[in-house]
C-alpha cells in the first residue's frame, strides 16, 4: 500500500492511496487524512485496501498534486550520526547511544516544493534519510515487536544550516527552518519492503550523486530506535522518526558544498521514490 496526500482541481487536500498510476480518495470511505487512516487501526486499512482493490474513482496520478504524505505529523524526530560510514567521515566515534534532534511542522514539505534557503545562514546542507512512520500507539516498545507498531516508510531530506547548527551543543536550531523537512512522495506500508535494514539510498544534487550508501550502515536500526524512543516518549500514528544521512554531506567535502538558488536536490530510496526539490532564496 503506497498512501498519498494529494491535491487538485476543484478538490482540497486529502489522503489518497496510489495505485496502477491513479490516485484514490480515501474521504470518500471516511478518512481525510493519512493520520484519520492509520488511527482507524486494521479495520481503517482493510477498508483501503477494498477500495484499491475495486479500482473505485479516481485522479490519474501524473494529474494531482503530491504534498507530504503526512502534513501534520504530531512528532518529526530526527536521528543524528546514524551511519556507520557517515560517522568515519565526520571523523567522530560510533554513537553508543541514539542522538536525537527534532523538527517542527513548519520544514514540513512535499515533492517538488521549493527548499526556501534562508539569507542568515550562509551554509545550508543536503542530508537524504530514510524514515518511519508509526502505525499505532507506542510505548515501551521490545525491539523484536516493531513490526506491530510501524506502518511503514517514506524519504525524507534533513536539510541542515550548519552555521546554526554547530553554533551550539543543540542541533535543533539549524534544522528547523521553514520548509527544511521534504518528505515523500508516498508512505509506503511495511508489507512491500522486504527488509528496511539494506536498502540503497542516496541524493543527487543538480543530477551528480553526492551520497550513496545502504541502510544496512545504520548504527541504531529500525527495531532499536523504536525501542530506545517508545521508552521516553509515548508515538502516536503519524510519527516521523528520520534516521539521519549516510556519507557524502556537503560539509565533509573539500571543499564544501552548500545548497544554492537554483539547484535541484534528488532523495533515492530502494523501494520507496523519488523526492525531489528545488532550492530558491528566501530573498527572490
């Protein structure tokens, strides 16, 4: 199951489900946002997949409009220093415990919607992650039961002013700028990916590939964040967790490479799509 947010002519934004190139409403069956769906349990999304199945009305998909499938997540959690690899190029050790960051619903955007590159800051990074989304209520998760809670994943672009960032001991600061959290273009239930720990992942940058790597790098996976997370707080469905950038930052490279009006940044999941943005200056 591959779960939109759509918009077009003559109809307001809406949870939809994708399908043989067409978008299906889920409105029509009760549920106008992606979050109604996952909080209306198993019954909610049997009534989806019988809609899918009965091919009922809908928008050919190349017609509409996709914006984050979840506009209104509750909690964006973010995992720093994740990947093995990306810690090495960093040159910092293994993280023994999760770093966690959030963002706010304002870097909230969809495909194709401009990254707005704010004049104060002067270093504003490309990071591609992989993130979860919860299906249901969680808390005091055991890692070996995740697949009971997770609904299922989507791309995600952590874009970072390093200049705010790294100016403190806190990283929230230079992550939550206004339309810094790109995400989609779908949510894609757990079911259709094989296993969420080896998948490739990379960015492209005005069409060259600036990160590449796997999942199968990350420090904390998908079972030990929602454990290590669920133990704190409790996850509602429609939680984000990001779980932060492999190799190839900008800021690593020599020299670096910052994000500018004008360029077009690509995310790449195995399984998962295409999320691309293009970047414009707050200023234009």
């Amino acid at each position: 199951m591959r779960l939109t947010t759509f918009s077009c002519a003559g109809h307001q934004q809406e949870a939809g489900i994708v399908c043989d190139g067409h978008v299906l409403g889920l409105a029509q069956i009760g549920y106008p946002s992606v979050i109604s769906l996952l909080e209306g349990g198993d019954i909610a999304l049997a009534r989806a997949a019988e809609l899918a199945a009965s091919r009922g009305n809908g928008f050919p998909l190349d017609e509409v409009r996709q914006h984050a499938p979840v506009p209104n997540t509750g909690k964006f959690i973010c995992i720093g220093l994740n990947y093995r690899d990306h810690a090495v190029e960093s040159g910092m050790e293994i993280p023994e415990i999760p770093t966690v960051f959030t963002k706010y619903g304002n870097a909230v955007c969809g495909p194709g919607d401009p990254i707005i590159l704010p004049s104060a800051s002067q270093k504003v990074d490309y990071e591609a992650e992989f993130a979860f989304v919860i299906g249901r209520r969680a808390k005091n998760v055991e890692a070996a039961d995740w697949q009971d809670y997770i609904f299922g994943y989507t791309c995600v672009h952590d874009v970072s002013a390093r200049d705010y960032q790294l100016a403190t001991s806190q990283w929230t600061i230079g992550k939550t700028f206004d339309t810094f959290g790109p995400m989609g273009p779908e949510l894609v239930s757990k079911d259709e990916i094989d296993n969420p720990n080896n998948l490739r992942i990379s960015l492209d940058l005005n069409g060259e590939t600036m990160q590449d790597s796997n999942t199968n790098q990350l420090v904390f996976d998908v079972p030990a964040l929602l454990e290590y997370l669920s133990a704190v707080m409790t996850l509602d469905p429609g939680d984000i967790v990001s779980t932060g950038t492999p190799p190839g930052v900008g800021m690593a490279r020599k020299p670096p490479v910052y994000l500018k009006p004008g360029d077009i940044c690509t995310v790449r999941i195995e399984g998962i799509g295409d999320l691309t943005n293009p970047c414009v200056s707050d200023l234009a």
